[in-house]
C-alpha cells in the first residue's frame, strides 16, 4: 500500500514542499532525507511503501533504494534535456545558450538518464548572470511540483511520460573543475566568459591560474 513519500531536497524547501503534499494527503508519511546516509534508515518494507521525490538536489540515490521503491522516483531537475547533471545554469551561460528549462523525470540508476514526463522551457535573458537563472528555473520547478503535487500525493500509479529525449552532454563536478582550471594561453573572450560565469566560487571552485608553482584563484 502507496503510504509513504521519501522527500530529497534541501533543508529550505522540505517544510514547503511537505506542506504541499499533505494539503493532498494528510494522512501520507514523508521521510526527510538531505544527506546520503540517510538513506541507511530505511529498511525493505519502507520502500515498498513509498515512492521517492527528489526536488534540485545533488544527492545521489543508491541503485538499491532506487530498486526497492515499490511507487517509484521523480527528480525535478533544474535544467532542461540538454543540460543533465551538475550544475545546468553554470554551463548554458558558459556556452552562451539562448534558451534554458527545467525537467521532471523519472529517476534511474544512471543520472538524469531516466524517461522525461515533463519540460519547461524558456528563454534567457540578456545580460542575467548564474543566480539570476538559477531562480528563474527554481520558480518553474516549484511550479512544476505544484502542479504534480496531487498526483504525486494521492495516486500510487505510474506518471505517464512523454516522448522527449535527454539530449545534451552530461556535465559533472569533475568537469566543472576543468572549466576553473585557466590555461596560460586562454583567449581574453573566453577567460572573461569563464571568469563571470564560473567566478562565484560557488562550491568552493573559482577560476585559477597556477604559474611556477604559485596557484591564483579569481574570485568576482
């Protein structure tokens, strides 16, 4: 029996969003989850229960929690198909994209590689720098949520899914430190480009030059 919801996201949108799904269910059981070892509270007969939301998060769901969801796993993904993984916004302005999105899907083992429900689209403004587009697509993810809340709420079948395709690079952590790692004979467009988009140090990553030994890190 469909009775219980394991909600991953942050610790700012858990009171929100648990409060929209019980406006659905009262009655449902939402387990909080914002860090990995989380996921160790659970035992078999929970996840059988349960149907697993995960709302712009970086957590990684084990393929063994993932297997044993008895009313599956949704991911709302602050990035359209052609940005899955790590950090969207960061690398649409890097490649100077004119649209951006938000995605819904359902969750697989690989990353952002599960069948897509839904997508939202629109397009980027000039002159917007990362938070900026970063809360434009919260706001339409938020939305996005609100809009499945019910369902995802009180209906233990299947979301059905769309024909749309993930179809753009998969970007990581590992890629997004090579980006900050600045070569010495970078173009002046491209380490301008890089130092206002990736300039933040937003997860402790900043632009950096190392020069005979000496490492330089570029902080806007």
């Amino acid at each position: 029996m469909f009775d219980s919801i394991i909600l991953v996201t942050e610790p700012p949108e858990q009171m929100a969003l648990e409060a929209v799904l019980r406006e659905h269910n009262p009655v449902l059981t939402i387990h909080a989850v914002a860090t990995p070892d989380q996921f160790a509270e659970f035992d078999e007969a929970t996840l059988a229960r349960s149907r697993l939301l995960a709302f712009a998060t970086t957590v990684i769901v084990p393929a063994h929690v993932l297997n044993g969801l008895g009313f599956g796993a949704y991911n709302f993904h602050p990035g359209p198909p052609r940005y899955p993984g790590w950090a969207p916004a960061h690398f649409a302005l890097y490649e100077e994209a004119s649209e951006f999105g938000v995605t819904v899907h359902e969750m697989a083992e690989r990353v952002d590689s599960g069948p897509i429900l839904n997508v939202v689209r629109f397009p980027i403004p000039s002159d917007i720098d990362v938070l900026g587009l970063e809360g434009l697509a919260y706001a339409h993810l938020a939305r996005l949520f609100w809009n499945l809340a019910e369902r995802l709420a009180c209906d233990p079948a299947p979301l059905p899914v769309s024909e749309l395709q993930w179809n753009g690079t998969k970007y990581s952590r590992r890629v997004y430190r090579s980006i900050c790692d600045i070569p010495l004979d970078i173009t002046k467009e491209d380490l301008e480009r890089r130092l206002r988009v990736f300039g933040g140090n937003h997860f402790g990553m900043a632009p950096t030059i190392r020069l005979h030994g000496v490492e330089f890190r570029a902080v806007m």
